[in-house]
C-alpha cells in the first residue's frame, strides 16, 4: 500500500516509515504548505496513496464530494512515534489483505490500535 502523509504527521515519523520499506512521502515534499485539503485528496487520489491524516475533514470532504478514493487513514492515537505509526500501517494492511474485497478503498479510523472501517 502507498501512504501519503498529511501536513500533521511529522518528518521524524515518515523518515524511519520510508527508511524501513514503507512507500510514503509527505504532502509539504511536493505541495506548498497552504494546500487545501481537496488538493491533498486529488494527488492521493491520482498517485492511489492513502492518506494519513490527524484531520478529520477528510472523510467529510469524501462524502461530500462522492468520490470513494482514495483511502483515509485518520489517526487518533496518544503517540505517533515511527514504532508505533508502523504497527498501525502493518494491521491494516493486514486487515485489507484478509478481505474478500480488499481492493475496495476504506475510510480507516485508528485509535488505540482498534480498526473502525467505513467503506
């Protein structure tokens, strides 16, 4: 799975994901720091990243908009050391592996290592 971080997920937390194998850049790499979230959505949407994201609006800007893509990856949890990022992002890629249809794209809310999904 390929991960598009938001602008709240810290360069210390994507530098040792990236490092470790994971396919994940930061939206400030390529975006300017004022990007709206809408902007954000389409280049994950075009390049089939999930966002991870601490923001909230995403799945809202979804709904509104009727797309189904891309995947959205809201964190809520008390850290977000890189260790702990990576476990998250293992569990759903395990989660979405395990799924007749894992292809489809999923709104993914972490929060004390529970998976809620919405589809």
């Amino acid at each position: 799975m390929r991960y598009l971080a938001d602008h709240h997920i810290s360069p210390r937390t994507v530098a040792p994901l990236k490092a470790t194998g994971f396919d994940i850049y930061r939206v400030s790499d390529v975006l300017p720091p004022d990007a709206e979230d809408l902007q954000i959505l389409e280049l994950a949407r075009s390049e089939g990243r999930a966002v991870i994201t601490q923001d909230l609006d995403y799945s809202a800007l979804l709904a509104s908009t009727g797309h189904t893509q891309p995947s959205v990856v809201s964190l809520r949890l008390h850290t977000n050391r890189p260790e702990r990022l990576a476990s998250v992002l293992e569990k759903i890629r395990l989660f979405r592996f395990f799924r007749k249809d894992h292809n489809i794209w999923w709104h993914i809310a972490m929060a004390k290592m529970r998976i809620r999904e919405r589809k």
